[in-house]
C-alpha cells in the first residue's frame, strides 16, 4: 500500500514533466521564466525550502516566545 | 413603492428575537431550517425589478438590492448558515446561537444593502454578534482576545463611519452604494475602514488573536461572515484601486510564511485566512472583470474549504480537548473520517485539481497574467505553495500521521453530528471543483473560463510535486514547538502591558500607600489620645491606661487659687 502511494507521488510529477515537453509550448508562455525548462519543478522544491527555511530560521528566531508570553 | 423590502437579514433578526423562546432541541432544529430556507429563499430572489424603498425619518433606505454579486454571496452565507446549524446541532447554548443569527443577519445585511447608512448598520451587527461568539468559550484568554477583537473593530467602524458620512456629504447627500467613492481622503477612509474588516496587514491582529480562541462551532461562523463580508464590499466600491495588489501580495505571503511555524491549528488556520483574503484583495486590485470574478470565487470557494477545515479542526478539538501541533499526533486512526474531511479542505484551499480552489486560484492567477503583472503570479504561486505545505502537508502529517502510538492521547467520541455537516461542505467542495459552473452562477459577471487546461495541470503537478520533496526532506525541522509566535500587535500588547504597570499597578500601589499612611497616622493619634499625660509625665505614666480621678484638681490647688486671684486684686486695685 505504501509502495503504490510513493509511487504514485513519483509517478505523477514525472508524467507531467514528460508531457511539457512532449506538448507544444504555446498560448501561455508570456513571461521569461515560463521559458525555462523544469521552471515549475525549480518553483516547487526552492519555494518550499524558501518557505520552510525562511519561516524556521529567520522569522521563528524572532518570533518565538513562552505561551505565558502575554500573561 | 410601498411593498416592505422583506431582506433576509430582517428574517434572520426576526430569528433571533423568536429562537429564545423555543425549547431545547427545537432552537437547532429551527437554525438549521432557517438557514436552508433562507439559501432557497436568496436563490430566488428577483434581481431585475427595482428596489423596495424603506422610510427611516428623512431616509430613504434600501436594505434589499440584489445583483448577481450580492446573491452569489446571500447563496454560500445561506449554505454555511445551514450546515453550520447542523455542525452545531448537539449545542444547547442560547446565547451563541441567538449570536449566529444576528452575525448572520448583519453579514446578509451587508451584502444586500443599497445604501450606505444600511451598509454600517449592518456593519456593525456583525462586529458586535461576533465577538459572543468569542466569549462563550468563557475562559479568561477568550474574554481578553475578545475585548481586543471589539475595541478593534470599534475603532475601524468609527473610521468606516467617518468615512462613510463625508463621502456622502461630498456627493450632496447622496446614500446610495452605486456612488462609488472617490480617491480622496474620505475614499480612503472608507478602504481603510474595510481593510480592517479585510484583516490586511497590519491591521490583521485581531484575526489571527481572537479566532483561536472562539468556540468550536463559532469559529466557522467568523471564518465565513466577516472578512468575507470586507472582499464583498472591496468588489463593490474598490475594484481596480492598485494599491490593493501590492497589499493583496504581500499580504497572502505574510499570512503563509507564519502557517509554517504556527503551532495551534485553529492559528494555522486563522492565518491561511490572511493568506487566501491576499488573493482576494490582490484580485480586487487588478479589477478585470475576470480578476473581480475570480475574487468573488474565491471568497466563496473560501467559506466552504476553510469552513471545512475549521470543522475537522474542531472535530479534534472535541475530540481530545487540545488544539496544539505538540500535543497532538496518530489521530488517523482514531478518527479516519474526519481525516478524510479534513484532506479534502486542505487539497481545496492549496488549490488541487478536482476542487474548487483550484478553479477560483486560477481565475486570480489568469487574471494576474493577463493585465501582465508577472511578480504578482509569481508571489501568489508562492502562497499556493505555503498554503500546500502548511495545510497539506505539515499539520495532517503532524495531527494525523506522526507518532501513531495507541493509547497517547485520550481521544473522546465526538458528536455524531459533525459529519453530515463535513459532508456537506466537503461535497460542495469537491462538485464545485468538477462542475466549476456550480461555482460560476454565482459570479458577479458572465464567466467563460476553462481552468483544466493541459498545461495548468502539468504546472501545478509539478510544483505541488516537488513541495512534497521539500517537505520530506525538511520535516524534521517543521516539526512544531510550543511557543506562541508574536505578530505585530506586540506593538501595542506589550506597551499596554507597561500602561498597565504605570497607570492601574502604580495607581493602586499610590492607593495602597496612602492607605497605609493614613491607618499608621490614625493608629498614633488612637494611642496618643488614650493617654495624652502619658507623653506630659513619661516616667510615671509609661503604660497605666487614662484615670480621670489622677488628674482631678485637689481642694488646696482651689485655694491655693482663690488666694491668688484675691492677691491680684489687691495688687492692681485703686489706690
């Protein structure tokens, strides 16, 4: 059961990837970045290592307080 | 034009004044009816005909104008009221549900008002009806979130008001909502007013103090009711005011980047609220008809998924008593279902095909795209994959998944009740998602928009895809801490801590002092006065209690007088 979840997830990405560069680039590609091949793989992966990383480390290093904080 | 304009939200006030007199289960019974009739009610009601005219003194009111914007709203605050009504339904709570009624009363209110002075009362009910539902969970930190939440909208109603009426005296008196207000100082008021109610940074705190703190079936009444109400009224009078796409940015990433590290999840929750109104506001900004749609969209998409997600939120609330990250974990399987509701909440707000996130996220970011606003595309793709993480990812992993050991927290039977309601608005979700024209009739503009595109897909598999990697990698570091996270009302929570100190602390040390002053003052002059030869003849006297017969004057002291008197008169008589 795992297996096939992990799988999937695997599976999913990767068909979508091969599906971009089968299809035809066409309609959307307004702007310099839609150029770029894997854009939306890079976009995925560093958003979210920004979002964790700048939330974990910068803004929790400010932030975090006691829950008695305010009492 | 003498026909009463029968608005839902007198039916709702009428509610509410009736709902106390009714015995126990029937108040439930009588919510959840009211507010499916009243869903049917707004789906029928003519938007052509012009509108009935209300006399008030020298008013002309109109509390009941319908277009297709007020009505695609009237429909979700009808299906909320109704599904919330059964969330609620094993609730035995007068006050609170007297309480729902009334918000939803002004929320219906404000939504269908034609003009102005009708618009701020309604305003207004909200803001006071919701504030019970932040008390009733009657503890001491509801209570102080809840006066903070009040003095809050205290103050931007006052503004909303001021605004209100200078604009109207500028337009010659004219109340009516169609005279849109204009860039100048009370146009400004009027949005800042609203960005109040809007929860735009920095002026979001009370969001995000007070909607973890209200009760469990309240919180789904506050998620859909005010700040929607606030994006309804941004369409109406602000479309196409730039400054909101910078705001809308900036808040949506704000919002999001504080879900990361947030432990409480109603918090969580409360601060995706933040993050999705960003979109809302950034869309309003932009203001193509397609842009003010896919606003419109999304606040409704919102009431549903974020409606959901409070309640399989307070489903685990209920179910073990506690709503901290740290605290919780396994709950998977002990409650598979609400697990299930939960997931479909999450996939909808992070805007997964197949719900109805994802058609009204892509309406925002076609629209984003179309008047060229690339940053903006880019940022709120940003958000989108926050909100994945966050809701997606972090809180179900943590809440559901992690630490799967029996036995480690007590989890209690929750009411049967709260699923039917889950159902509901999970279904409404999902159908919405599949059948985006469900979503579409409720739009204030004709819609012809195909979100399933080819290249949509691959683009959004990807970059949910690879947030999946990210946070695999990371989840160590996401796991939550016990810590509350300040925000920016520490700029005035903390200086009011200090007020405190000086002016309520200091003035009772002053009383406290004087006090003392006084009662050692009193004490000194009660003994001296006991004994006042005490302190004339110290050695004799030093302890013996007053006797007036010590000091009684002898028989020879009296002659001793009388002799000297007479030696006087001799003295300075006649010669």
């Amino acid at each position: 059961m795992r297996r096939v979840l992990w799988t999937v997830l695997a599976l999913i990405p990767a068909a979508s990837v091969v599906v971009e560069f089968l299809g035809s680039h066409h309609a959307h590609s307004h702007y310099w970045f839609s150029e770029i091949p894997l854009f939306w793989i890079l976009f995925g992966f560093l958003g979210g290592c920004l979002l964790i990383l700048g939330g974990k480390k910068i803004l929790a290093w400010i932030v975090y307080r006691r829950e008695d904080y305010y009492d | 034009m003498t026909e009463f304009p029968l608005s839902p939200a007198f039916i709702l006030l009428l509610g509410a004044v009736l709902l106390p007199f009714l015995p126990g289960r029937w108040r439930n019974l009588f919510f959840t009816v009211l507010g499916a009739g009243l869903l049917t009610m707004v789906l029928f009601l003519p938007t052509a005909t012009p509108p009935p005219i209300l006399r008030v003194m020298q008013y002309r009111l109109i509390p009941l104008q319908v277009d297709g914007l007020s009505r695609g709203f009237g429909v979700v605050f009808g299906f909320v009221l109704a599904a919330g009504g059964i969330y609620a339904y094993h609730l035995r709570d007068r006050g609170q549900q007297c309480a729902a009624l009334l918000y939803a009363a002004g929320a219906l209110g404000v939504v269908f008002a034609g003009d102005y002075y009708s618009l701020f009362f309604f305003w207004e009910l909200m803001a006071i009806s919701s504030t019970v539902l932040i008390w009733a969970r009657r503890d001491r930190r509801s209570f102080k979130a809840g006066f903070r939440y009040i003095i809050y909208h205290a103050l931007g109603g006052g503004i909303l008001l001021a605004g209100i009426l200078s604009h109207i005296h500028a337009q010659a008196g004219d109340i009516l909502i169609t005279n849109l207000p204009a860039r100048n100082l009370s146009g400004w008021l009027i949005l800042l007013g609203v960005a109040v109610n809007s929860a735009i940074p920095p002026l979001h705190t009370w969001l995000v103090d007070a909607y973890p703190r209200a009760t469990i079936t309240g919180a789904i009444f506050l998620n859909a009711f005010t700040t929607k109400t606030a994006v309804y009224v941004l369409i109406r009078l602000f479309a196409g005011w730039e400054l909101l796409i910078v705001a809308g940015t900036v808040m949506a990433l704000y919002g999001v980047i504080y879900t990361v590290i947030t432990n409480d999840i109603r918090g969580i929750l409360s601060y995706h609220i933040v993050s999705q109104v960003g979109y809302m506001v950034a869309a309003v900004g932009i203001g193509t008809p397609l842009a003010l749609n896919g606003a419109a969209a999304h606040a409704l998409a919102n009431i549903l998924f974020k409606g959901l997600l409070f309640m399989a939120a307070g489903a685990i609330m209920a179910a073990t008593g506690e709503s901290r990250l740290t605290r919780l974990g396994g709950l998977f399987r002990r409650l598979p279902r609400v697990t299930v509701f939960y997931m479909i909440g999450a996939l909808s707000i992070a805007g997964f095909p197949l719900f109805n996130g994802f058609i009204s996220k892509s309406m925002i970011l076609t629209a984003a795209t179309r008047s060229h606003f690339p940053a903006v595309f880019l940022l709120l793709n940003l958000a989108a994959v926050g909100t994945f993480l966050s809701l997606g990812l972090k809180l179900p992993y943590f809440a559901f998944f992690h630490r799967a050991r029996p036995g480690d927290l007590p989890v209690r039977e929750i009411p049967r009740n709260l699923h039917p309601a889950m159902v509901l608005m999970g279904l409404a979700c999902f159908l919405q998602g599949v059948f985006p024209r469900l979503l579409y009739f409720l739009l204030p503009h004709p819609v012809e928009f195909h979100p399933y595109t080819l290249h949509h897909l691959t683009e959004v598999s990807q970059m949910f895809g690879l947030t999946f990697v990210a946070f695999w990698l990371f989840r160590g570091m996401l796991r939550a801490k016990e810590y509350i996270v300040l925000d920016v009302d520490w700029f005035f929570r903390k200086p009011a801590l200090g007020a405190r100190r000086i002016l309520v602390d200091g003035t009772l040390r002053l009383f406290d002092l004087s006090d003392r002053l006084v009662m050692a003052l009193t004490r000194g002059l009660i003994s001296f006065s006991q004994n006042p030869m005490r302190h004339v003849f110290k050695t004799t006297e030093s302890d013996r209690p007053y006797d007036p017969d010590r000091y009684r004057p002898t028989v020879s002291m009296l002659l001793f007088g009388v002799l000297l008197v007479f030696l006087i008169l001799i003295a300075a008589g006649p010669r």
